[in-house]
C-alpha cells in the first residue's frame, strides 16, 4: 500500500500536473475541514529519546501533519508537538522536567493519590431520579409512563 507521498512523487514523476493540482485541491479542503473535526484520542506507547528523534525524522523528511506522524507512531499529538516545537525528550537525563513530571504522576498513581471526578449538575440531576424512582418502586408506587395520548 503506497503512502500519500509516494502517490505524489510518483505523479511528479509521470508529469501529470493536472492531477497533483487536483491533490494539493483535496489536501486544502481537507486541512481547512481539519479544525472543526474533532480530535482522535491516541495513547499507547511510551514517549522515549529514540521515539523522539524518530519524530524529529519523520517531520523533517516527509510533509507530514503533526496529527498525521502521532497516529502513525501511536502517541499522542501533543507530545509530537512538544518534541517538534521544544524540543522535549531528547534526552535520557531522568533530571529533564519532563522527566521528573512523568515521574511523579506514576508515584502518585501507584499510590492511588489524585482528585477524584466532581459530579455534574447533570450527573446529579439523574441521580435525584434514580433515587425517586427506587423510591417509588419500594412503596409499591408503580412508575408514571407517558403516552402519546397524553400530549
């Protein structure tokens, strides 16, 4: 299966300019689609310095999106911009803030320590009717049901 960019090349290749600019025409819809569309979630592996340079490689080499490079390495965006824009997890040095970051939040995981969710006002909203309907339920009420006769 050819990529995007081998596809490309070899229309360059054939010299058949009419449907590269049809191409650069879908990628320029596509890219002004891209912001309203909503993200993918990706997580999986473990952001390391060889993830990183590859990441570094990638972007450099190929006319890639960040979103396009994290899918294709199975990380999440934000870290490919991280390592893009900042340079982030370049190195092994376990004193990088990033490092140390990572760190804690797995000692604070291991030890069970973090918020726990804060209920909204629509979660409390069901709740209230769920407990009023065990209640109903547990004199003996039966429950009100809605007919189309009734509107």
């Amino acid at each position: 299966m050819a990529t995007l960019k081998e596809f490309e090349d070899a229309l360059r290749e054939q010299g058949m300019h009419m449907a590269l600019a049809i191409l650069e025409r879908l990628r320029e819809r596509d890219r002004a689609k891209r912001s309203i569309a909503p993200a993918r979630r990706v997580t999986g592996r473990k952001m390391t310095p060889d993830l990183a340079r590859q990441i570094l490689e990638i972007h450099a080499n190929t006319g890639m999106t960040q979103q396009e490079i994290a899918f294709q390495l199975g990380v999440n965006q934000g870290r490919v911009n991280e390592v893009i824009k900042r340079g982030k997890w370049l190195s092994d040095d376990p004193a990088a803030p990033e490092a140390v970051a990572r760190d804690k939040a797995l000692d604070r995981m291991a030890q069970g320590i973090g918020t726990k969710p804060r209920q909204t006002a629509r979660s409390k909203e069901g709740s209230g009717v769920r407990k009023k309907a065990a209640k109903a339920a547990k004199h003996g009420k039966p429950r009100a049901q809605l007919s189309l006769g009734d509107f």
